[in-house]
C-alpha cells in the first residue's frame, strides 16, 4: 500500500514538472516572437531564459530526487 502512494507522488510530481516544461517552452516562444518582432535587444528574452530556465532546474532536480540525497531522506 505505501509503495503504491510513492508510485502516486512520483506520477504527480513527473507531470507537474512535464507541465511546467511544456509552459516554458510555449511562453518562451511567445516572449521570442514579440521581442524581436519589437526591437533587436535580446537582453530581455535571454534574461527570462535564464531565470525561469534555473527555476525550471531545480523543478527537475526535486522530480529526480536529488534534494533527498542532501537530506538523507530515502523515497
């Protein structure tokens, strides 16, 4: 019964990260096409990049269970 509620949590949090990337990759290409159709600074899109592509790493990294490593937690 415990290993099915590991196997619930680990579906949940693998479609919520797949949720997440789908979301990046369709606003990232929204932010792409307004920004240089608007003007030919890059800045602004390479930044929003970076910042939610880190957030976006560290979602990936808690689906992998690589904060449980640092914590000693075993799930």
């Amino acid at each position: 019964m415990e290993d099915d509620k590991k196997v619930l949590r680990a579906r949940r949090r693998l479609l919520g990260f797949g949720l997440h990337l789908v979301g990046y990759f369709i606003v990232m290409a929204g932010i792409f096409l307004v920004n240089f159709s608007a003007s030919t600074d890059p800045a602004r899109f390479v930044i929003i990049l970076v910042g939610w592509g880190s957030v976006l790493a560290l979602h990936a990294a808690f689906v992998m269970g690589l904060f449980g490593v640092f914590s000693g937690r075993k799930d």
